[in-house]
C-alpha cells in the first residue's frame, strides 16, 4: 500500500535487548530515553493476540466516542495471528460502546464464529470476508455508516486533496459503485465490491458508507477510518461554501502522504485515542 519507511533507515534508541532499533519515521525521537510510542514485540502467539483484541476493543470504543454507530451497523475486524485465516470482529447488535475483549469473536471466512457467545453481522462478514480472501496482506479493516462519509459516498466522487489531512487518501481511495445501496450480504455482492478495493486504504462505497483496510494494524485502519470521515466532512464544508478550494500540487501531497500519511503515522495517531480510551474505559478489558 504505502512506503513507510518516508526518510530511508536511521537508528536510534535502543530495544530491550540493548539492539539499536530502526528509526522509520521523523517523528521518532532521536533523543534516548523519552516517553514515546513503541510497536511491541512479542514472544507468543497469545501476547500478540490479547494485544490485538485489547486494540480492536479500542477500535470500536473510538468509533462510539466519534457517533459512528448506526443501530447494529458497522464492522471492525483484524486476524488472528495465529490462525491469519481467521479474524476478530466485534459481536452482532452489541453497540461500540460495549464491546470489550471477552464479547469479541473468532469467525471464520464463511462467517462462522469459532470462539465467542455472539452473532455475526452478516453483511460485516461478508464484506470483511471478500477482502481478507483476496487480499491476503490486508490484516485489518473498518466499515461504517457515518454521516459525512456516507453523504460525501453519494457524490459519487473521491476527494479532492484540499489540506494536509486529505492527502493520507492522495492516490490511495477510491469510489466504488458496484452493489452501490444495496446491502452487501450476497457472498456474491461481497466479492464484487472486495475485487475493487484493491491496494486503497480507503473506499467511498457510492451510497452506503466508508470502508479502510490496513496492511500494519487495526490502530491504522481505525484512525484512518476517523480520518476519512473527518475529510468527507471537510470536503462538505468546503463544497457549501460554493466557493473553489486551492488544492494541494501533487508533488506535496504525495510528500504529505509518504511523512504524515503512512501506515506507521496512523498507528502513532492511535496511539493517542489508545491511551486515553484504555485509562477512561478500564471496562473494555473485561
Ligand atoms: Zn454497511
């Protein structure tokens, strides 16, 4: 999808076996011994599981704190990394505000839950299901009807590159037509709209709502998410004016996507959410 390494290999700091660590963006100090954000490492299958779940469970809490929710609408799913061919999602008809890690659940391609008390939202599985067969590189993905997101869908355009923000999505959204309005819960109808998603990280899907993918984490498919609701939004507000916004030159936003823009920045920005969710809503981890 997009190059992370924005500035080319430079060490610092130090990991917990004393190994200079990979500097892969600007915004990691180069100072030691500063408080910062660090992607762990893991020694099990279960670490990395119960992060995983913990961080999906966060996931959704942010989208309830961002009024994301729509009835039993909406889907968030990231693998198991252990069993890749399966994912964790969040439970049928359990609202975002509610989920946590112990009503999350194990489904497989066919929507079947192999680990969990919950229903599956069909048309979640079906979507979630297409792309991660497809694509098998895709370790996390969000869909929601949200307001702006699904208002701006019905344009049928994508967006124009009108600040820093936007240009996360410069050469990497699209609109999708196909099964436009009509709900994707034909395997069929799942497929088609997956096949097209492509290498995005983000999709306008015309007449029903917003869709990211992520190759790096559910943190980065869900402050993309965020952050492509907040462009549609933008772009709202920019088109009321009537008046013709001064757009980004390709040149910066391209720079603007591979610094500010790469997956690893939106797990960095999650981070942020992360915390304050996991200090504020101690709750999500039952
Ligand atoms: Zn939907």
């Amino acid at each position: 999808m997009l190059d992370d390494i924005a500035n080319g290999p430079i060490m610092t700091g130090k990991s917990s076996d004393g190994q200079k660590r990979e500097r892969i963006s600007l915004y990691q100090p180069e100072q030691e011994g500063l408080i910062f954000p660090e992607i762990p490492e893991f020694e099990t299958f279960e670490e990395e599981r119960a992060y995983r779940k913990q961080h999906l469970v966060a996931a959704c809490r942010a989208f309830d704190q961002h009024g994301f929710d729509y009835g039993f609408a909406g889907h968030l799913t990231v693998r198991d990394p252990e069993r890749p061919e399966l994912y964790w999602t969040n439970p049928m008809c359990v609202h975002f505000s509610q989920v946590k890690v112990s009503n999350l659940i194990l489904a497989d391609h066919k929507g079947r839950v192999v680990e969990g008390d919950y229903a599956i939202n069909r048309a979640g599985f079906v979507l979630h299901a297409a792309v991660h067969e497809e694509y098998p590189e895709v370790m996390a993905m969000c869909h929601a009807h949200t307001t702006y997101g699904t208002a701006w869908c019905a344009t049928g355009r994508p967006l124009d590159m009108i600040s820093q923000d936007a240009a996360a999505f410069y050469n990497s959204h699209a609109v999708i037509g196909a099964s436009a309005g009509a709900v994707a819960v034909e395997e069929e109808s799942g497929l088609s709209v997956a096949k097209q998603i492509g290498r995005n990280r983000g999709i306008l899907h015309q007449n029903h709502g917003l869709l990211t993918a992520s190759q790096h984490s559910i943190d980065d498919a869900a402050f993309w998410f965020i952050a492509l609701e907040r462009a549609c939004h933008q772009q709202l507000m920019v088109e009321a004016t009537g008046i013709k916004p001064q757009l980004l030159s390709d040149e910066t936003a391209k720079y603007s996507r591979e610094h500010v823009g790469s997956d690893y920045i939106g797990w960095l920005h999650f981070q942020t959410i992360y915390s304050h969710i996991a200090q504020t809503q101690p709750d999500m981890f039952d």
